[in-house]
C-alpha cells in the first residue's frame, strides 16, 4: 500500500513540474535580448488584464511610456511570448514589407462554441487570404459611392428621429441614438434590410447589437476563456454552444440569400457577395464554404460597422458640445457646401468638407487615446 510520504512525494513532483511547465518560456526574450516587464508565475504580465483592473489601451500606454527608448517590448500571455512593436520602422515592415510572413493575427477560432468566430478577423492566413481578396472590392470607393443613397436615406429617418427626441425635451443618450442610425445603415447596406431600430423601440436588430458589446457576466467569462483557456473553452462547445448570436445571423443570412435566389433579386450588397461566393466556390480554392463561415463574414460587418461608426459620431459630437466655435465653423462649412451645390448632398460633395474630415479624425483620436473618459472623470 502506498503511503502517506509517497502521496506527499507524488504531489509535490507534479506541483514542481506545473510550475517549471509554467516558468520555462519565460527566458524566451532574455535570451533574445527583448526588454520588458518581469513575468509572475502561471499568468504572466497578463495579472492586471486578466482580472480587469486596468483597460488594455491604458496597459500598453504605460509600457510605452516606461519603454519609452526601446523599439520593442517583451510580454508573455500566460507562458506565450507576445512582442509589441514600437519603432515606426519596424511596424511598417511589418505590416508591408513582410506581412507575408505576419499574416497570422494570433487570434483563435473556436469553430463549434462560437461559430460566428471564424470571421476575417480571427481566421488563419490559409482561409484569411483567399476571402479577403474577394470581400475587397466591397469596401471600396465606388461601392460607397453606389450606396451613399441609402445611406442618406437612413439619414432622413434619422433626422427626423432627432425631430421627435428634441420635442420631447428630455435628456438622450447620443450614445445609443448613433448606434441605432448606424445599424439601420448597415442593414440597409450590407444586408437590404430595412431593421427599423430608429422607429422601433423594440427591434431585435438594435437588441442584438447591444447584447454583443454589452458587459454582461457571460460575454465577460466568454471573453476571459477565449483568452486564458481556448482549450477549455472549444471542449465547452459540446456543453454551451453560442445560442444568441448564431442562430440569429445564420437564419438571417441564409433566408436572405435563398430569397433573392427565388425571387431572382439583385442588390450590390454584401449579401450579393456572400451569395456569389457560395455559387461559386472555386474562387476561394479549397476553403470549404460552410453557413456558418459565410455568416461569420456577415456577422463581422455588423458588428464592426455599427459600433465604429456610432462611437466616432458619438464621440465627435460630445467635442462639438464642449468646443461651440468649432460647432460654428463646421456649421458653417455643411452651409456653404450645400448652398454650393443647391442644396443636393453627394458623396464627392462630403469629401470636399475638409472641416468635417478634421473633426471626426479628432473624434476618432479621442476615442482611442481615452481623453473621453478623462475629461469626464475630471468634471466628476
């Protein structure tokens, strides 16, 4: 019979290997002569990220503020090692001269516990490559062009949404007001489908896409097993699959698309695209072209769409109120470039408002740097 020691023994062995398994990468930039912060034992310099005590942005300020000399800077996620890039140089031969080599974004695809992850953002080169090339052409110039019409039809909802907000005379939040503007316009764009979140209070389209960004407790334990436990996280497909998101946009795209095939409807769209591609699937090589992939594609369009978009407007907006001369001077401009052109709003016409261009980019420079958040704080 084995004994008590023996026991002892056993587990103090298997609690020195766990460790050493957890410690032995962590000389892995040392050895490279890569600077960064010293790890802890099984997270890291994840602690701070993985508890939620400090944003992301706000992490990766501080490591550059006390790098602030160094063109790169070692991490580990856990026992990986993450290397962030801070030299110019080094970022634009990356991203350019030798992306072929960086394609890969190191994100997962958890293909049966979330099957809307296999989206352009998370898929590996071998898929990324053939349908990026092929989804380009919807994000060009032109095509904004060919749907600056709808776009400027969900603008009319939306100014007269406004209309009814400001009889009202209640307090709104523009927060939500531009989420809902910006999702009718991707509705219309990507999917030709009029989702009504301006005129509806109770639309599923606007539900779903709060629900998406919303910190509830099951987007924030989904997104901590994602990072630190993938492998846990895909065996959980057979116990908790995606019930909210998938089934929705999957019914969705894929009644879209047999109903424009019945009814022989054709409308430039990201829809008619996703439908070209399922006819047509040499175009993609050998990818097998699955509902759920080409609804991850779809769903990623809605996503990114709506929330990038109504948090620059939002943004933008919460400016024009703290600075009234700059709300003047851009008044001003969408006045005169107006009454240039009698009236009429074209989509070469928004280019020439140089003015406008420089308040959003400020917008979106807010955003990212956190000044929002600052600024509010500091009034509290």
């Amino acid at each position: 019979m084995v004994g008590y020691f023996e026991i002892i023994c056993g587990v103090v062995a298997l609690l020195l290997a766990f460790y050493y398994y957890s410690v032995s990468a962590f000389g892995f930039w040392k050895s490279r002569g890569v600077p960064g912060p010293k790890p802890a034992f099984f997270v890291g310099n994840t602690m701070e990220l993985m508890f939620g005590r400090i944003p992301i942005a706000q992490y990766l300020k501080r490591l550059y503020e006390e790098y602030k000399n160094e063109p790169m800077i070692g991490l580990y996620m856990r026992r990986s090692p993450v290397l962030i890039l801070k030299d110019p140089e080094l970022i634009k031969d990356v991203m350019i001269k030798d992306f072929a080599k960086f394609s890969d974004r190191g994100f997962a695809v958890h293909e049966r516990t979330e099957p809307l992850s296999l989206h352009l953002f998370n898929l590996e080169p071998e898929r990324w490559r053939p349908l990026r090339s092929k989804l380009t052409p919807m994000f060009t110039s032109g095509k904004l062009k060919d749907m600056f019409g709808l776009i400027l039809e969900c603008a009319d909802h939306f100014e007269k949404y406004l209309d009814k907000l400001a009889a009202g005379n209640e307090p709104a939040d523009f927060r939500e007001v531009t989420a809902k503007y910006t999702t009718d316009v991707i509705g219309s764009c990507a999917f030709g489908i009029e989702m009504s979140s301006m005129s509806d209070e109770d639309s599923e389209f606007r539900k779903v896409g709060r629900e998406i960004f919303c910190s509830s407790l099951e987007n924030v334990i989904r997104l901590k097993m994602r990072v630190y436990a993938k492998k846990l996280y895909d065996w959980l497909g057979y116990i908790v699959p995606d019930k909210r998101f998938a089934p929705f946009f999957t019914k969705l795209v894929t009644d879209t698309m047999r109903y424009r095939k019945e009814h022989d409807i054709y409308r430039p769209d990201f829809i008619h695209m996703l439908m070209q591609l399922k006819e047509h699937p040499e175009k993609v090589g050998d990818i097998k072209l699955t509902d759920s992939l080409i609804t991850a594609q779809a769903f990623v369009f809605f996503a990114a769409g709506f929330e990038t978009s109504s948090s620059t407007m939002s943004n933008a907006l919460y400016e024009l109120a703290l600075n009234q001369e700059i709300q003047d001077k851009l008044r001003e401009e969408i006045k005169s470039n107006l009454a240039k052109h009698g009236g009429e709003l074209k989509y070469e016409y928004v280019k020439d408002m140089e003015y406008l261009d420089k308040v959003f980019k400020g917008a979106c420079c807010n955003t990212f740097f956190g000044e929002r958040e600052q600024r509010i704080r500091g009034r509290r």
